[in-house]
C-alpha cells in the first residue's frame, strides 16, 4: 500500500476505507467526488479537493474508488487511467497465500483464508469472512457479516448481502444478488436476486 493515496466517493463506504487507510498508516492526500457541493468540505478531516476528472489535475498518487455500489464503482474505474492501491485494515486476518486484485479493500474484522483469490476493486467488508479455496469476481461486495464457506465461486460483480451465508461450493452468477440473512445452499445464476432460507430466486 502506498504512503499517500487519493480516495474516489465522499459517502459513507468513503469514511470506512478512509478510517482503513489511516490505521494502516498510509496518508490520504485528497478526496474526490462528482458532487460539486462537497468540494472545499472535509470527511473525517480529509478534503474533498475536486470532481472525480479533476484527478488529472494533481499529483499522480495511487487510487482507491470507495463507493459501495458495484455497478458504479465499475463505471468510475473504467474513466480513470490512474494506478490502483490496495487497501488492508490491520485488524482483517488475510492468509499469506491469499490473492487481492488492485484496487480491493479488506474492513476490520474481515477474515481471509487460505489459498482464496480476491479479484479487483472488491470489498470484504466489516467483519466478514470468506474460507479456503474461494473465487470471488471482481466488483463484488461481501457485505459486513457475511460468511462464505469453502471452495465458493463469486462473478464479476456479486453482491452477497448483510449476514448473509453461502454453503461450501455453491457458485453465484456475475451480479447477481444474495439478500441480507439469506443463505446460498445451491448455485445462483448471472443476474439473479435471492432470498430467504434457503435462498430462493425472485423476479426483480
């Protein structure tokens, strides 16, 4: 991770990866966000220095896009030619054998295990945990709590929701959506929405 980074977003996700960046040590030189009005305010002391293409504008520092949405956050990267950094809370666990893509962030709490591999601009988030031999695509979004078990198969932009769990070997389609508390005990496929438990399809 490098010493200085700027952060993309200026919501709410923003603060959590900001609070990450610090604990890890790194200075966080500027926010960056397309909401004008925000410009010229702080987050948790930070500024909220310009537009999003303002970033050209600046010193060339490693980027992070934190902005919770997977879709978006895909949009913002695919504007930007800039070089991405990963972001690692201290407290996560992360296995030495685990692979993080550029751009991915790990909350506190989160724990990786042995021989997974992380694709880009994901997010474990808060305390969630994710077990041996998982794939997990890149956008996707492991939401706080959230439990995968072993061998698991994520697409490209999967969101498995707040407390939700996926039962070992189970795959999800890229961006389909595992609802908050459900539990995967049979694959999802692309673009499919799931709830309860067991996780059932509905229409959207």
């Amino acid at each position: 991770m490098s010493d200085s980074v700027y952060v993309v977003g200026a919501g709410g996700h923003a603060k959590v990866v900001i609070r990450a960046l610090l604990a890890s040590g790194s200075k966080v030189a500027g926010v960056f966000d397309d909401r004008a009005d925000l410009r010229n305010t702080l987050i948790l002391g930070i500024p909220v220095i310009g537009l999003i293409d303002d970033l050209s504008q600046h010193p060339a520092l490693p980027v992070v896009v934190a902005i919770g949405d997977n879709r978006t956050r895909q949009v913002i990267v695919q504007r930007l030619d800039v070089e991405w950094t990963t972001v690692i809370h201290p407290s996560a666990i992360v296995d030495e054998t685990v692979k993080i893509g550029p751009g991915s962030v790990v909350m506190a709490g989160a724990v990786i295990q042995v021989d997974t591999v992380i694709g880009d601009h994901a997010i474990v988030n808060t305390a969630a945990s994710i077990d041996h031999d998982c794939v997990i695509g890149a956008f996707s979004h492991i939401a706080p709590g959230a439990h995968l078990a072993g061998e698991c198969r994520m697409g490209d932009g999967v969101l498995v929701g707040v407390g939700a769990a996926v039962l070992p070997q189970v795959r999800l389609g890229a961006w389909s959506i595992l609802g908050a508390g459900a539990v995967a005990n049979k694959d999802i496929q692309e673009h499919k929405i799931a709830f309860g438990v067991p996780a059932k399809v509905r229409e959207r």
